[in-house]
C-alpha cells in the first residue's frame, strides 16, 4: 500500500501517545517478520537475511507488544514482511496461538493473510498455515524466469512458485494471491502475456501485478543510477500498463485497485482498509499503526526492537498526530487508487469535518475532472482511464494541496 509521507520528529514530549494504548476492538492487525532468505534487490522494505538471525527471539517480542497493543476481536490479520512463510512451523505455531491468546482472533477474523516465497511453503507449511487460521496465502511469484529472478535477488526458481502454488491448494487454502513484477529491464511484452498466461491457468483467486518502481536506498536504484539497468520507457510502461488490465480483467479478475485483481468476492480486506484509511495497529520493527488520531512507527532494527522491547513494552520510533485536513487529504489519496473511488460525503465524516464545514478536497477534485482525469460516478470521484496511468500524481494533488504542512506534536 502506498505510505504516507511523515516527519520523524514529531513525538509527544514524553514519547508516548494514543497508539500506545490498545486499539478499540475490531481494529485490523498487522505483524510484521522481518526475515527474509536473502534480500531481494528492488525491495525497500524493512527486512534481513534470516542467517544469524534471532528468529524466536523476534516472535516472543513480538508476543510482547501485542500483550500490550494488539486489538480484541481484529477482523483482519495480515502476516507480512519479510517472509513469515520462512518460520520453522513450531515458531508460527507459537506466534499464532499467542496471537491467538492475546485477540482472539481465529473467532473473528474475517481474513487472516501470510506472505509467502516459494522456497519456503510446501504442503506441510501450507497445512500449518491453515491449521493455524490462516485462510489466505500471498505468495510472491515476481517472474517465471530464473534469469530474472537471479537479477530481482530471489532465491527460489519459476518451478518453485507454481509447486507453492499446488502446495497450498492441495492443503485446502482457499484465497491464494499471486505476486508478480512487471515493466522489468529488458522484458518484452510478448514474454510477459505469455506469463501472465501461465499465471491464469492456475486459476488464481487474486493477482498483485506491481510495475516496477526503483525505490531509494535499493541496489536497484543505485545501478540505474550507474547505467548498469535501463529502465522502460513511459510508453512501453503504459503498453505493460494496459495489457496486465485489459488480460487480467478478461479472465473475471475485477481491477479493484491499481495494482490488485480479484475474482467476486476475493478482494483483499485488510487491503481495502488501508485503502478506505481506516484504522489498523502494526507490530513488529519498521510496523506502522494509526488510530486515535495519530500515526506511529517502531524501530526500523532488529536488534533494537529486540532491546526496546525486552525492556520495554514500547518500539516507537516516531509518531504524528493528524488534523482534519490531513486526514481528508490522505482519505482522497489512498481511496483514488480503487476502481470504486471516494466518496466526499464520506471522506468529510472519516476525516472528522462537519456537514457545514466547507470542502477543500472537492476544489481539487473538481479542478482535475475540468482537465478529464477524474470523473463523477455513482456519488464517487474516480479516476478516468486519462487518469488511471497518472494515478499517483493525481491522487498526490490532494496531499499538497488539502492537507497542511505538519508541525510537531505537543
């Protein structure tokens, strides 16, 4: 999902804050493990070789913060990372019974997610998984070609993914995702509508069809930087674009959001939250969470997570609270990515405005369907096929432009 800017300077004089106490019950729960069995290239996200690494350590410190943080009666869970796939089955089982112990949540779970890589899940972890209450499985794919998959920094190979993908069916999962890059150097179009062929003959319930992005602070980034990879051009990122689109959607899987297909009834719920900017608490080092009004994230280190929390019951490493503005902003921002769209009535009423109060948004959204890249539909505001290849910089409008800059707390 897409993160949204913060100042790490803002914290309460006492570093504490509303997320520190226990969210209201029912509040989505994110987990963050941060190992993984190798770092992928393109990644930006916070994780670590497993080798070496204090796998239990991190589950019990874990089991800690949720003693402290973690919602009653989550309706979703969502095991990311990392790669939770990679935890010797006596771990998961100990994460989620403890999880379990603290929430509840195998009786109220409406969707209970785990990334997976291939190299990791077999048919007795995908049995585990399941025994465990988890119900739906991401498991990344990324290419079906090892050339590739070598360069992206991945360990496992093509026939991997798809004996994962067998592995969880024959264990009787019922939601599996596939994960997939597109609009990679030197990748043709021919080559990748043949993968995507492939993909759909396995009759996945849900596709995440990423194009590329050469995130900051990534290996990837730096040889970009170096000429050592070309990226694709616009015009044959759109091409990659409307292809994934237009195929994906033939074959009965519902572009809900950018970069995510569905068949009816398969979308991702712990997505879709973060998408409508509702609430969700995170644990784990680099988790973010956002409740009460306030947006906070632990410590990007494993090594001090460890610490904070073996001498501590908090690993915030900075917070900010929002005001009405940035929430309305933020709203519009995150729900312009689905297929649905926002609606102001109700982006006014999560941001906190009042039904007389006037809204900013609605200058910035009428501005951008004057120019045919939103649209009115059904009471939403959506992005037009003009806009959809824009989406980020049209849904960016409504940061800079609603929101006001922030200053810190207390």
């Amino acid at each position: 999902m897409p993160r949204p800017a913060r100042d790490p300077t803002t914290q309460a004089p006492d570093g504490t804050g509303p997320t520190d106490r226990r969210a209201p019950s029912g509040t989505p729960l994110y987990v963050h493990l941060p190992f993984c069995a190798a770092k992928c290239t393109y990644c930006d996200f916070f994780s670590v070789a497993s080798e070496g690494q204090d796998l239990a350590g991190m589950v019990e410190a874990i089991l800690i913060e949720a003693c402290v943080r973690a919602p009653q009666s989550p309706r979703t869970v969502f095991l990311g990372g990392g790669t939770p796939s990679l935890l010797p089955r006596p771990l998961l089982a100990r994460l989620l019974d403890g999880l379990q112990e603290q929430t509840g949540f195998r009786e109220t779970a409406v969707e209970v997610t785990a990334e997976c890589n291939p190299e990791s899940l077999d048919l007795s972890k995908a049995r585990c998984l399941l025994d465990l209450g988890v119900g739906r499985l991401s498991i990344g794919f990324q290419s079906l070609h090892d050339g590739v998959l070598q360069i992206l920094g991945r360990v496992h190979r093509a026939e991997d993914s798809f004996r994962a993908y067998q592995a969880a069916r024959q264990a009787g999962v019922a939601d599996v995702n596939v994960d997939l890059i597109y609009a990679l150097p030197g990748q043709e179009l021919a080559a990748w509508r043949g993968d995507l062929e492939r993909v759909l003959a396995l009759r996945p319930d849900h596709v995440a069809a990423y194009n590329l992005a050469f995130e900051e602070q990534t290996p990837f980034h730096r040889w970009l930087s170096q000429g050592r990879l070309a990226r694709l051009s616009e015009e044959r990122e759109l091409e990659f674009f409307w292809a994934t689109r237009e195929r994906l959607s033939v074959a009965g899987l519902d572009p809900y959001e950018i970069s995510n297909f569905s068949l009816y009834g398969h979308q991702c719920r712990h997505n879709i939250n973060y998408w409508e900017n509702g609430d969700y608490v995170g644990l784990g080092p680099s988790a973010v969470s956002f409740y009460a009004g306030e947006r906070r994230g632990n410590v990007r280190s494993v090594g001090e997570y460890l610490q904070r929390l073996g001498s501590d019951t908090s690993a915030a490493a900075w917070r900010e609270s929002l005001g009405v503005r940035q929430r309305l902003g933020e709203t519009w921002w995150l729900g312009l990515r689905t297929s649905r769209g926002v609606d102001p009535a109700q982006a006014r009423r999560r941001a906190g405005f009042s039904a007389s109060e006037p809204d900013p948004a609605l200058e910035v959204a009428e501005a951008l369907i004057e120019r045919g890249l939103l649209e009115w539909n059904q009471g939403h505001v959506r992005l037009t096929p003009q806009g959809l290849p824009v989406a980020d910089a049209v849904a960016s409008e409504f940061l800079g432009r609603v929101r006001p800059a922030q200053t810190p707390a207390g």
